[in-house]
C-alpha cells in the first residue's frame, strides 16, 4: 500500500463510521491532549504535506487530487475519536473498509495523529505563532477590530462578540475570519445604514418590521416609511483588505490574541458581556 493512500483511506473510514452525521461537525473540543504537543504538531504537517496533501490539500481542507480526499478540518468522526483511537486507526487499518494498515514508526504514527488532530482542535488549545500582547494592541488599534466586535465588554457592536472566540473557533477559521470576511456568514448582521448615516446591523425582520442594532448599542424598531428610508448595504462591515493592510506578521498575532480568548462561566452564572449604554467599557 502505498504510504500518500494513508489519510485519505483513513478519511473515507471515517465516512462510513457514521454516514448518518456526514456534514456534522460539532465544536471544536480539546479533549484529547494530542494537539498541544507543538513539536509533534509540526512534525505530523511535514508529514502530512508530502504524503497527504495530494488528496487532501496542505491544511487537510479535502477535495484535492485524484483521491479526492474528504476534509479533515471539519471532521465530526475525527473530534469525537481519542488520540488513541486516531493512532490506531492510522497505525492499523479497519478491516472491512478502505482503512489499511501502515508501517510507519509509533512516532511518526503519532505526529501525523497531532497534526490531524489539531486541525479540530479549538484556537486556544493548540500552540501558537505571534505576539499576544501585539495582537490586542492591534485589534484595538490599528485593525481596528475592537470598533465593531466587543471582548468581555470592551469594543463595538456590528460584530459578534469574540470573549470566548478561542474556545469557539479553530485558528483556520480566526485566520480565514480575517483574510477572507466574504466567506463569512452575515446572518443577524447584515449591514445598514439609519438615517444621518448611522451605521447598524438588522438583528430580526419581517414583511413589515425591522430589529436593528446601532453602533452605539440602541434598538431601533423600523416599521413601514422607516424600513424604507434605511438602506440595506452589500456584504458586511467587516473590512476586506486586512491581507494588504496588515503583515502576516501583524496578522498572526491577531489570531494569537484571538485565540486566547476563553470565557468558561456555568450557564447559571452568566451574565449579559455588554454593558448597558452610558456605562465605561
């Protein structure tokens, strides 16, 4: 069996482990401890970049090459198997599926598991590149991200609120947030613009009534004449030119803070992370 057939034999197993939750993905989960180990990380993606990536793309995002490699970054099968069970899988095939068995050494068994692993793994689960400290700086500065997301209270209203953005998101997604917002969703964000050019985001509407939040934090509630001197604008407020504003340097340390962005309360506990209008951030 040839050694590049691994991932993707693994990947088609993990296809028919549970075909009734194909296109379930879950969220991330930082169960397994695979993933923090950075040395095996970087080593399974070497790997992974000469063996795997011509069926499933260097980052694991599937649909590459002859084998058509399904995507291991949104993996349900993967995120709910144990490092065990992940090693295992690689190491020893399944009988009855397309899984082999392959011969490589325990170790170099175990990087590739860390580096598939990590690709599911929650952002602030696994080691990172870039300046934290730089990356608050910046998201508060220069980037400007803190004028439309808020963080445990501090920052704007147009975007979602990025306090557990670490816990919530894997880095693939923080980094793709930023480089390519078009591919985001925009449900319940959808821009507009009030009248005297106040900027908002329509939160629920209807045929007859609009829910928008402003960037000061007030609610309007548009009915008939109002819905119609609003305008609706195209894509988001989100900036789409961060990849020529910014380094890759200033880039991964974004993502760096980002990623340690994790709030655990009990439900119970919880909460409003927005202050109320007229109190400081």
């Amino acid at each position: 069996m040839r050694p590049g057939t691994t991932l993707a034999a693994f990947a088609v197993l993990s296809a028919q482990l549970l075909p009734g939750q194909l296109g379930r993905t879950g969220p991330p989960s930082a169960a397994n401890p695979l993933a923090r180990d950075q040395p095996a990380v970087e080593a399974g993606q070497k790997q992974f970049q000469q063996l795997c990536a011509g069926c499933h793309g260097r980052s694991g995002q599937g649909g590459q090459g002859e084998g058509q490699g399904p995507d291991l970054m949104n993996s349900w099968e993967v995120r709910r198997a144990s490092d065990t069970e992940l090693m295992n899988w690689i190491h020893n095939g399944v009988k009855g599926t397309a899984m082999p068995a392959f011969t490589l050494a325990s170790d170099q068994i175990r990087q590739l598991a860390a580096f598939v692993r990590s690709l599911n793994a929650p952002a602030n689960s696994v080691p990172v590149e870039g300046s934290i400290a730089n990356g608050e700086s910046l998201f508060y500065g220069k980037a400007g991200c803190g004028a439309c997301h808020m963080i445990r209270g501090r920052g704007g209203y147009l975007g979602p609120d990025l306090s557990n953005a670490g816990l919530e998101h894997r880095l693939s997604e923080l980094r793709g947030a930023i480089l390519n917002p078009a591919a985001l969703s925009i449900s319940g964000y959808r821009p507009i613009l009030l009248a005297g050019g106040v900027r908002g985001v329509v939160k629920n509407e209807s045929n007859w009534s609009m829910q928008v939040l402003d960037e000061t934090g007030q609610i309007h509630l548009l009915h008939g004449e109002e819905m119609k001197s609003a305008r609706l604008q195209s894509g988001s407020w989100m900036p789409a030119d961060y990849v020529r504003r910014l380094s890759p340097n200033e880039i991964d340390d974004i993502v760096a803070f980002l990623s340690r962005q994790a709030v655990r309360v009990e439900e119970s506990d919880r909460q409003p992370q927005r202050p109320p209008r007229g109190e400081p951030n």
